[in-house]
C-alpha cells in the first residue's frame, strides 16, 4: 500500500498579519497532485489540521474543499486532531464520514479508533492518537501510576489495542516524540516544546510506521520508521532554510517500507534579504526573485533610511518586518545580556520577573497558587509549552 503522509497544515493561520489561506490552498492542490501522481491508496493528516480550536468559516470551507476533494479521488482518509484542533470539533459526524472513506478518531474514552485497509500482502490496521496528555489518560487507567510523564500515559494508552504484531499497523499521532536523550530539531513556529510533554519513541515499538505530527521540520525520530513528516508551510523565519515536503511511504510485505520526500514549492516563499537599501532594491536584484514572498529585510546601511519601510514594501509587498545590522545595534546586542536572559525562562517566571519589576515585591504564596494555575491553563491550548 502506498500512503502520503502529512501534517500540521494549520489551516486559518495568520503570520505578522498576512492570512496564508491562498498559500494553504496551492500548498493542499499540491499535496492532491502528488497523491494522483503516486497512485497513492490513502491520505494520512497527522494532527493539527486547524491553527485554532475554533477556527475561522473560511479555514473550515478550505479543510472542506481538501477533504472532498481527496474523498473524490478516491483516497481513503485516516486523520487525527492536533493540540490546535477541537477534537469534538474534528470527531463530528465521524461515523458518517467513515462510510465515505474519511477516518476521523471519536473522542478519547480509553480507547483508540483503528481503520482496517488491506493489500495484496494482507490486512493493514490503521491506529488514530489524537493529541493526549496525562489527564485525558489517567482517568481511563485508574490501576497505573501515571502522574504527569507523558510517556507511561501514552503506554497506557496503547496498551489496550491489542495490536497483531504479526500484521502491519501503523499508528497516527501527534506528539512530541524523543529518542533517550535525542531530540526532534523544533523552530520558533512551535513555540517552546520538550520538557514534560516528551514521549520516548520506544513506547511505540510495536508499530511498523509511526506518522507523526506536531514538528514542523520532516525527520526521523529513532527510526526511519517513526517520522515526522513536517508543515506544508514556512511559518517562522527560523524554518527558511528547510524545505517543505510530503512524505510517500510505500507500506510493503512485513518489514518491508520505504518513504519518499517529495518537494512542495510554496505560492510565496517566506525568506530573508540583507543589505543597503539601495542595493536591495536595486532592479536586478528585485528581478531575480518573486516579489511577492514574504520577506524579512535586514538592513545594513549604519544611518537609517528616510521612509525606509515605505521604500522595501513598495518593491516588496508582503515584507513581514524590517531590522538593522550595523554597529549600533551590534553594540546593544553586546551589552543587552538582560534579553537573552529571559528568554531562558517559561512563561510562569516571566510572569514573576515582571510583577517583582512592577511592585517592587515578590508574588505571595496565594498569588502564585492563582498565576500558575491561570498560566497552565492558558498554556494548555499551546503547542508543547513547558511549565
């Protein structure tokens, strides 16, 4: 059985303003090519299929059109929600979904929803995680000690499936996923992730192909077979140099799978532009590169430019932010430790360090009871953040 595998599609997000709907759109028709191309049997969406819980009617319309598009080509479609996604959101008509080939889970009561496929090698059974934290498990499992570690809640979990290992299984999840001490490489789109939240890859030992998301750069995670398969699109400029890809996964006899990452070139590039001014603008320059990308320009010139963001967005339109890099900046960068600091620190203690500068007194016990409390839960609707 050949599958794409794909992920954090975000739907609805918007980045320093811009809405990324019609770069979502070419990213998903491409995405159908590749499934059309390959002659690929399913489609798996490993999480994250919306930017937010409640997202907006034209990320719903959008997710719509991608999924009725895929259900007419004759894909079966196997997804799971990420921690952006409203499970009971995405779990809605699911048993009428799943007469026409589209597998979204029911909501987690203990149990995972399984999809069983077949092919010229045997049965193949599909396994759907949604996103899962210890308190969505613990409940389910009152005989197993699980506090707040991730992993033995996940074991638990899938220690219910009752999996053939002599069969093929996979396993569509989103989480974040470790090797022993080995860590997935994150970007900035991801907020803070590791820490607690970490589940160790060997919880999944007995599943042939583990489809992740939840990690927007694709990579492996302890084996070929357990993978991230990344976002469709950059959504920080700290992933510009990573391209964007589908994975292909070729399910053959057991033991027997291969993967492909095919490229996705986006509508509009997301990418940086250093130098003068003037040498930015110049036309050869503004001819060698679609116009159109989302940039962020760092200038170089050692005086500020008169109406300088005027100028870089009449010749670039949709430029995301503009720095400097020049001396000054470098001398304030050298002697701005402070900055650096506190990015060192979770959300809570960013809280503590700004009331203490604020009132010139620390957080009572009372007072740090309420805050940590509000701050988990606000935390609690972010990718990964780490407390």
């Amino acid at each position: 059985m050949r599958f794409v595998h794909i992920a954090d599609l975000h739907i609805g997000k918007i980045v320093s303003g811009y809405s990324l709907l019609d770069d979502q759109r070419f990213a998903l028709e491409r995405v159908l090519s590749i499934c059309k191309e390959r002659n690929a049997s399913a489609l798996v969406l490993a999480g994250d299929i919306y930017d937010k819980t409640v997202p907006s009617a034209e990320a719903v319309s959008l997710v719509d059109w991608f999924i009725t598009e895929a259900s007419n080509e004759g894909l079966t479609i196997l997804a799971v929600p990420g921690n952006h996604d409203s499970a009971e959101r995405i779990a809605y008509a699911s048993e009428l979904l799943a007469s026409h080939g589209v597998h979204f889970p029911a909501i987690y009561e203990g149990e995972l929803s399984r999809v069983r496929l077949a092919d010229e090698h045997g049965p193949i059974t599909f396994w759907l995680m949604p996103f899962l934290k210890p308190a969505h498990v613990r409940p389910h499992f009152p005989d197993e000690e699980i506090g707040q570690d991730y992993t033995s809640a996940i074991r638990a979990a899938l220690s219910n499936c009752q999996i053939n290992t002599s069969q093929r299984n996979v396993l569509v999840a989103h989480q974040f996923v470790t090797a022993g001490s080995a860590t997935p490489e994150v970007t900035d789109s991801e907020l803070s992730l590791g820490g607690i939240d970490n589940v160790d890859v060997s919880a999944f030992d007995a599943f042939d192909y583990v489809a992740l998301g939840h990690v927007h750069r694709p990579q492996r995670i302890g084996r070929d077979e357990v993978r991230y398969a990344g976002s469709l699109l950059k959504y920080s400029f700290s992933e510009i140099n990573y391209p964007k890809s589908a994975c292909v996964v070729d399910l053959g006899a057991k033991g027997d799978i291969t993967y492909e990452l095919v490229p996705i070139s986006p509508m509009r590039d997301m990418r940086e532009i250093k130098g003068p001014l003037e040498a930015i603008l110049a036309p050869e320059v503004l001819e060698q590169s679609n116009k159109q990308d989302f940039v962020h320009v760092i200038l170089t010139d050692e005086e500020p430019a008169i109406n300088a963001l005027a100028r870089v967005r009449s010749a670039y339109p949709n430029v995301m932010a503009i720095d400097y890099d020049n001396a000054r900046t470098r001398h304030v960068s050298s002697v701005s430790p402070h900055a650096e600091a506190l990015q060192e620190l979770d959300p809570f203690q960013l809280f503590e360090k700004f009331y203490e500068e604020q009132n010139g007194t620390s957080l009572n016990e009372e007072q740090t009871k309420l805050v940590r409390s509000a701050v988990e839960e606000a935390c609690s609707t972010v990718k990964g953040v780490a407390l």
